[in-house]
C-alpha cells in the first residue's frame, strides 16, 4: 500500500484545520460533532475514473480521517474526458497511483492511500475490512453483492455508484439498524408561549405574531414557565399539531398551575433506520425519485443497469455506442430481470453504456459523497436506497448516428460515444462568460475543461473574479491549493484547468474587473457581441441582478445556479422563451423591529445584531467621522447641518479628539470598563428606572411579558472570563483606532481594571422609551439644543490645521481573522446582553456566521449543482427552442430531495392587438429626434407618449410647458440626454435605454417594451 499525506500526525478532529479556518463554511452546516464523527472514520473508494475521483475529492475536502483508493487499471486516452486528476503523460500508469498525489493536495489533514494491485485485479472481501465506509464506482454487480454480503454482515456502510453517459444510478446499505441523529439539519424551533392547559391534551398556545411550525410527531421541551415549573427542561413531549399557533404535548392534568411565561424549544430525535442488502433490495427496490416527471423510469432503469452489467461480464465489453444490436441483447437480458420494462430507455442506456461525462458524475458524485458523509457522521437522513438519474433531454435534438459516435483516439472519445463528433465540435466552439470563480466557478471550469468547452478554434471563456484566494477557501473551492493564498481566483482558476486540459490554453481569459455600471466600458456591447451566453457563479443578489438585465438587452442566455448548505438551486433563462432571473424574486427577510433591537431583545440574534451595530458606532463611524473633520474644509458646517444629532455628534468628535483621546493602553483599558457600565449597568438601571419591573400596559396587564423580557444590570466582576473578554477585545480595538500598542494577558488586564474608579449613576426622569416600531425614536442627549450650546461645545475641538496629519484608523471589519479581535469583542457583547435579559449566550462560533453573515457551504451540493448547470448549458449550445426541454432545479441533500420543473414561460403582455414579453424591445438608430420618436410612435401605433426618461433623468413629459418641449423635441437624442443630465455620455457608450410612459386613444396608460436609441 503507497500513501501520500503531508501530516504526520492526524488529530483527533482536526482543531487545527478548524482553527486555521479550513472548514469554517463547512462547520456551520455540519457542526462540531458530525466533523468529530467524521474525523475519525476511514473510507475506501473502488474505481477512479471520472464518478470515483468526484467523490474522493468531495470526501477529501470534507476532512475525513482517511481516503483509501483502489483502481489498478491503466489510465486510457479515454478517461481523460472525466478524470480530472489524470494527464495526457499518464496514459498507460495505473490509475489509482496516477491519481494519488493529486488528490492528497486537497487536503493536508486527510491521509491518501492507495491499495495498489495489479490491472485484472477486482477488490475482494479480504481488502475492504478495516474501514467505515466501503463504496464502489463503476463495479460489476456480481462484485457489488459479494463485497456487500459481508459489509452488511459486519456493520460495515455500504455505497455503490455508476454513471453511464447521460444516466447515473446509486445504492445505498447502512446496516440493519442505523441511528440518524439528526434528519433534517434545520436548526430546532423555539417560540414563546403564552398559556398551557392544565388538562389530559395539555393545550399550548404561543405568541399570535408567530407561528409554532411544528409538525404532528416532532417533539419539545420547555424554559422559563413559572407556575407549570415541571415541563422546565421535562423530558421530550411529543407534539399534536392543533393549529399555526397551538399544539398539544398530551397529559398535564397531575401539573402545577401554568401562571405565565416559558419557551418551547424543538428537541430533534434520532431515527433508527433499517436498510436491506443489495441481495434482497434488487427483488424488491425502494425507490428514491429524483424527477417526478420521470416516476415510471426507475424500475426500468433498476433492471437496465442490472442488465448492462451482465452484457459486460458475458462479452467482456460494454455494449457499442448507439448499435442496436448490442441493444437489443440488453433490452432482453433487462426484461428477463423485468418483463415490464420500458424498452426505450433501456435502449438509449445500452447506447450510451460506454459513455462517460463530467457533469453527470458532478451530479451523481456530489450526491453520493454527501450519502457518505451521512454513514459516518449520523447527520441528514440517507437516501432509501437506490437511486436512478438520467437527463435524456441533453442529448442534441438531431441525435448522432452510430457512425458519428465512434472513437477518434480523443479525449473526449467518452463524450463523443454519447453526443457524437458533429455536437463535440459545437462543444469545442462554443464562447461563455463565467461570472465568478469561487466555489461554483471552480466546479464550473473543472466541468467545463473536461467536456472540451471553448478547446476549438473559435472557442473562448472570459472569466472574472476580482477575490484574491482565502484560507477558508481551500476546502470548497477545489482548484485552489495553500501554495495559491493571496493571488487572484481567477488567474489561478484560469491556469489549474488549462493544466487539466490544454487544450484550453490561451482560451481562458481571466479577468478582475466586476460587473457592474461602473465596468460597461470593459464590459460592452462589442464583448456580449462576441459570446454566446453567460454563466452567473455569484454570491450576491445584486450583482446577479444586474447580469440578468444585461442578458435581457443583449439577448442572450443565461445560467443561474446557488447554495445554502445542503441546499442548492438552478435557473435556466433563455430569450425569448423563458421569465428573467429578476422576473421572480423571493420577498424581503422579516427585519427585527429597531424597538426589539434596542430596549426588548428576546433572542440571541437580537443581541448579537445590536453588538455589531456597536461595533460600528464605537470603532467604526467615530474614527471616520475624526478624520472627515480633520480633511474636510466646513465639515462642521455641511456635514452636520441636516443631522438632528448636531450636538450628540459634536460631543463625539470631543471625545475622541479631547477628553476621551488616550495617550496609553490602560487607557484604553479604562475606556473599556466606562463603556461596559454605561451599557450593561448604567443603560438597564435607566431603562427599568423609565420602565419598572412591575409596570402595567394601558389594559392592566404586566409591560413585562410575552416577548419583553424585563433585563437586570451587571455589575462588573474582572473574574467573569464573559467580563473580562469585552475589556480585552474592546481595550485593543480602541487603542487599534489611536495607533496604539495593544496586550492580551488577561492578568494585566485585571490588574488595571481593578484599580479604575466608576463614577456612581442616576438615572433620570422624563427619559422616553421606544416602546414599538410606530412610536418615535427619541432623540439621543435630549436633543434639541441651541446655537449657543453647539457654538460653545465646537469651540473645544482643535483646529484641523492644529493636528496636520494627524488621523486615527478606522477598524475594517473583517470575520476571518481571528487574532484581530473583531468577533471576540461582537461575542463578548452580544453574550453580556444576552445575560441582562436572560437570553442563553452563544458560541464565538455562531456569533461569527450570524455578524458576519456567513453563507454555510459545502462541496457536495456545489459539486451537484454546478452539474446541473452543464446539463442546462448543454442544451442551449444545442440551440433547443423548446421550454419542456429546460429543467430548473432545487435541490436538498439534507433530506434528500430533488425537484425539477420547467421554466416560467416570459409572461405576456399587451398593447392594441400586439403582444409583447421582457424581450421585446423598440430600437432606434441614427441617433434620432425625440419628435422623431414622438411622432413614430403615434403613426405606427396610435400611441401618445406621456414621458420619456433615461437612467434617472425625465427627458420630457406633457406637461413641462411649452417652452421647454419646443427646446427639447426638436434635439437629437444624445444631445437631449447631454442637456437634461448636464453630464456627457461616456465614448465607449453607444447606445441609451429609455423608458416611455404612453397612452392609447381612449386615453388609458399601456405598458410597452423598453426603448433601444443607437447613437
């Protein structure tokens, strides 16, 4: 046995790939103890070519304590169409060993073995005893049912997979009894309650804002119900779901009086479940559907792979690409195993049995990696247990002939057994605009070099990313390594997968410009002109958004595709055919009322978000705002004119530049202590001065209930590591704003504070209290103060010109870093917040996803989604006009689930007895009048425009005056643009979008498509 592993030691569960931020996007969707589960199992893969080496790399990067693989067969030309770990130079060398070291650049923490063994060679029993996980791609299943006989015998996981051409299939054994511990991944549901039932149904009624979202058979616990004390921490009661906001926990007649007050608290329950062999699943399948359009195809599927195999055992071959005699010999072994086959899809199995493509084994392989993951950590519910897949609607709509799907000596020999020769070279010709070359980008090149895209003459990829290559990176994003920290993601994509296929070289163009308004000038119409669609890769709305309506003007189609943990989606958009990826969008996230936030926190999200809003106002705005007043000539004048907050932002500027502007850390030490008792002591004593503990609403009821929590003061305990962690975290980044020297050793820090004298506190009368979102935010210092007041507090801020160069530094936020001190000092404060209102803190761990707003990510649903992709890309390359032929996608791995359906056909709409979609656009060229415009659409149409506008400027509407429309109608349009915006038109800008308002003869408003005026 070789191994390749740059570790000498494997640690228990890799804290130190943790604490080195390795797998930070991973943990949030795994957690700490699946990784443990993980960490401490070895897995064995059988067979690596394309489908085998898709899961070794997902498993890989997951950061399991080993990967073990098996393959001695010699690397063919042909498996460089999928392998891509393989290389031209390695044609002839057994896979696996080939293999070896390229898979172990991965992942430093996970060991890489290979079994070794001689070409001919098949695994046998002796070999798979040892690991956790034993899965084998591409394996006989005359093998497949000797080598699970004895891991279902012995406890051991069990996974078996396959691709074949545009079909992919996979098997999953568990053991008899297997504990999942967590089906879903959701995080458990928690809600106030208002009332319990004392009866034999035990009645619970929550909050009437908020819905419990339980289900009938889920099961919760309860805290914090006074009276009804014995449901506080109870064991699990099973819940029968009574109504959105009711449910029953059965029996609670022998309980004390429920009084008031409790939250319930999901409690997620294992599930045992019970797998059968492959022996006896074979004679009677469970099914996993992955396309309820396709519900019939999975038997047929269940006995045409069955019947491939025995095709290759009895002739010693796979069956020859689209021959009907090799197919027919399958169609009959097939309907011995099930006379009710449909024959077609058995057919166009055996026809594309010698097949193998790099985007249905992204599909399949990210699916059956997560299954794997599943075995060994217990988390997410396993696939029951065989799984069929095909995407027939790839396949071009003038399907090749037998001739033309021979091999050629290629590498892509493969691709060209499913799709032919004629369709590889629209392949090899096609151009792409990859938006993004992080976690799905990656994917998307890896996929896209191994099918040959843009590798022919006329091919291209423009690539852009403007991300430089990040630690936490490294385990999701595959085609960067350690060596590549800090360059651009694009240049190094670029290179990695021109490395896998050369072909590729000088047809990858990275770019680091972003898209954007700012960048129509690189990104003009003379560049959309030159490509045939474009491909989002993007993590974020906006920029999406923007793509989208490029592609809408310049007609061309687009790939959507997203992430979120075990979740994924894709969109297909083509003009003319399909709605826009802006034409639906998904409603706004519910806000946290700023009341809530403030003064009434019942979550840990409440005060994690009020903390990294302290964040900015304490080490953020007050330093920016220093160094404006420093730069800017009558900033005092311009700037806080309009304000409301004159006096409260002078007074900052005081502080930070006079009063309060340490010269020494202890210093900064002392600032820190003031700043936790104004907030954890001074602000709660004043708000329970305003608000006492036992006031009553306007009806007689307690204020403090339901969701307000009446809060406590802290008083300050250097001892209290929570304590002491906001004085560390908050002393360093003040002392960081004045470019001064900081310290971490708790002592030192407990012998300042200790000496620091507190001033005493009063609170005040008359000091209003937001109370709800509709009452007015009270003005901070009381506000309203004179001329005079502000003319006497501006008078003891220095002159700017007194303080030359002087500046203090603004702290950039920055999530990733963990010795800066950012989301210690967020922790800190949430977690002492949390503790004046009885909220259970949280971990640094959680605190940093929820501030910093962190995507949870994993490679196996990247690597299912982007094949997903590269089907849909595959059909638009085909050109197909047909909307039943497009899929878009969700998926759930967690589950799992799969959905598929058509697109949403662009939506039409209507003016006079012309219909018209997003699509449709009126062009002008030559640069006309706008009475040239005017008067068009009124001959052509009978339509009267009512106004015309550009970007953000009305051009002219009827009702400017007649004047100025004589001024206007008769300017061409450029110039019209020029006058009314004052601006010029950039020269790389050759055309204007314009929107009119227009009105039929009965004088109704019509919508009409967009205006297109060449200039």
């Amino acid at each position: 046995m070789t191994e390749s592993s740059n570790l000498g030691v494997q640690m228990d569960i890799d804290e130190a790939a943790i604490d080195e931020g390795l797998y930070s996007r991973q943990l949030y969707v795994l957690g700490h103890e699946a990784m443990k589960r993980m960490a401490a199992s070895n897995v064995l893969i059988v067979g690596m070519k394309g489908l085998g080496v898709e899961i070794a790399k997902n498993i890989a990067l997951a950061g399991v304590k080993s990967v073990t693989i098996y393959d001695p067969e010699l690397v063919t030309i042909q498996d460089l169409s999928s392998q891509f770990f393989l290389r031209k130079e390695d044609v002839g060398k057994p896979r696996a060993a080939v293999t070896l070291s390229r898979i172990a650049e991965l992942n430093a923490y996970v060991p890489i073995r290979d079994l070794g063994g001689n070409p001919g060679e098949e695994i046998s029993v002796d070999l798979v005893k040892g690991f956790q996980v034993v899965v084998l791609c591409g394996v006989s299943y005359k093998k497949q049912l000797e080598i699970n006989e004895w891991t279902h015998a012995n406890n051991v996981h069990f996974v078996s997979a396959e691709t074949r051409g545009l079909f992919g299939s996979a098997f999953n054994d568990f053991g008899a009894k297997f504990t999942c511990v967590d089906p879903t991944g959701e995080q458990p549901l928690t809600g106030m309650i208002v009332s319990v039932d004392k009866d034999s149904e035990g009645l619970v009624t929550c909050l009437d804002e908020t819905r419990h979202g339980l289900e009938d058979g889920d099961f919760v616990t309860f805290t914090e119900v006074q009276g009804m004390t014995e449901l506080n921490g109870c064991e699990p009661r099973k819940v029968t779901v009574k109504g959105p906001y009711t449910f029953s926990i059965g029996d609670t007649s022998n309980l004390s009086d429920y009084k008031t007050g409790g939250i319930f608290t999901q409690v997620k329950m294992p599930k045992i479940i019970e797998f059968k062999s492959l022996q006896e699943s074979l004679k009677n399948p469970e099914f996993f559907i992955t396309d309820f359009a396709k519900f019939d195809r999975p038997s047929s599927l269940h006995a045409g792979f069955q019947a491939v195999s025995e095709f290759e055992s009895q002739h010693g071959r796979s069956p020859r690409p689209r021959n009907d005699e090799d197919a027919s010999v399958v169609v009959d072994i097939a309907k011995k195993i099930d006379a009710d086959i449909e024959e077609k899809y058995v057919k166009e199995l055996s026809y594309q049995a010698s097949g193998d493509l790099a985007p249905l084994n992204a599909v399949v392989g990210g699916f059956v990696a997560q299954e794997v993951l599943k075995a060994i950590s217990a988390k997410f519910h396993p696939m029951l247990q065989h799984f069929y897949f095909d995407s027939l609607e790839s396949l071009p709509d003038n399907l090749p002939t037998e001739a033309d799907c021979q091999p050629i000596g290629s590498r892509y020999d493969a691709q060209i057994a499913v799709f032919g020769k004629t369709f590889q070279d629209k392949i090899a010709n096609h151009r792409q605009f990859l938006v993004g070359s992080g976690a799905i980008g990656c994917e998307m090149l890896k996929n896209w070099s191994m099918i040959g895209l843009a590798s022919g003459p006329r091919g291209v990829i423009h690539v852009t990313d403007l991300d430089t290559i990040e630690k936490s990176n490294l385990n999701r994003q595959f085609l960067f390594r350690p060596k590549d920290l800090g360059k651009f993601k694009s240049e190094v994509a670029a290179a990695a997968v021109a490395d896998m296929n050369p072909d590729l070289l000088g047809k990858i163009l990275p770019k680091q410009e972003p898209v954007g308004p700012t960048t129509e000038n690189v990104y003009d119409e003379a560049f959309f002109d030159s490509i045939d669609g474009i491909t989002n890769a993007l993590d974020n709305i906006k920029a999406r958004l923007y793509m989208d309506q490029r592609c809408v003007f310049y007609q061309k189609p687009l790939l959507e595709s997203g992430t979120l943990g075990t979740k994924g989606n894709t969109q297909v958009v083509i003009p003319h055919l399909t709605e826009s990826y802006g034409s639906s969008q998904d409603p706004p996230e519910k806000e946290t009322p700023s009341c809530t936030i403030k003064n009434f926190p019942n979550a840990i999200n409440h005060t994690i978000e009020w903390s990294r809003t302290q964040f900015d106002n304490l080490f953020v705005k007050p330093a920016q705002a220093v160094n404006a007043y420093l730069s800017e000539p009558n900033y005092l004048e311009s700037t806080l004119k309009f304000s409301g907050q004159q006096k409260e932002q002078i007074e900052q500027l005081v502080s930070y530049l006079v009063t309060n502007k340490p010269l020494t850390f202890d210093e900064c030490i002392t600032w820190a202590r003031l700043q936790f008792e104004r907030d954890y002591n001074n602000e709660i004593r004043q708000l329970l001065f305003s608000l006492p503990k036992d006031s009553l609403t306007s009806t007689g009821q307690p204020f403090w209930s339901g969701p307000k929590r009446a809060p406590d003061a802290l008083v300050f305990d250097s001892n209290d590591p929570a304590h002491l962690a906001y004085i560390i975290a908050g002393a360093n980044l003040h002392a960081f704003n004045y470019g001064l020297r900081g310290e971490i050793d708790p002592a030192y820090f407990r012998r300042v504070v200790d000496s620091i004298i507190v001033p005493e506190f009063t609170p005040r009368s008359g000091v209003k209290v937001q109370i709800s979102e509709n009452d007015p935010v009270p003005q901070a210092g009381g506000g309203g103060s004179g001329d005079d007041d502000l003319d006497d507090l501006a008078a003891k801020l220095p002159a700017p010109s007194s303080l030359a160069g002087y500046r203090l530094n603004p702290v950039e936020f920055e999530k990733d870093d963990d010795t800066n001190h950012h989301i210690d000092f967020i922790t800190a404060a949430s977690n002492l917040r949390a503790m004046n209102y009885g909220i259970n803190p949280a971990d640094k761990h959680t605190t940093k996803q929820i501030a910093g707003k962190i995507i949870p990510a994993i490679a196996t649903t990247t690597s299912l989604v982007t094949g997903l992709v590269c089907l849909e890309l595959l059909k638009i390359i085909d050109g197909k006009k047909n909307i039943e032929s497009y899929k878009n996608g969700f998926v759930n791995l967690a589950l799992p689930f799969f959905g598929f359906s058509e697109p949403i056909v662009a939506p039409k709409q209507k003016y006079g007895s012309t219909e018209w979609t997003l699509w449709d656009r009126f062009e002008f060229k030559n640069n006309p009048t706008l009475a040239e415009i005017v008067n068009w659409f009124k001959e052509k149409h009978n339509l009267e425009i009512t106004m015309v506008s550009q970007g953000v400027s009305m051009l002219w509407s009827s009702f400017i005056g007649k004047k100025k429309s004589e001024e206007r109608l008769p300017m061409k349009f450029s110039q019209l643009v020029e006058t009314v915006s004052k601006k010029p038109i950039p020269p790389h800008v050759h055309h204007l979008i314009v929107e009119v308002m227009v009105s039929d003869v009965d004088d109704e408003d019509v919508e009409v498509p967009f205006i297109v005026v060449r200039i």
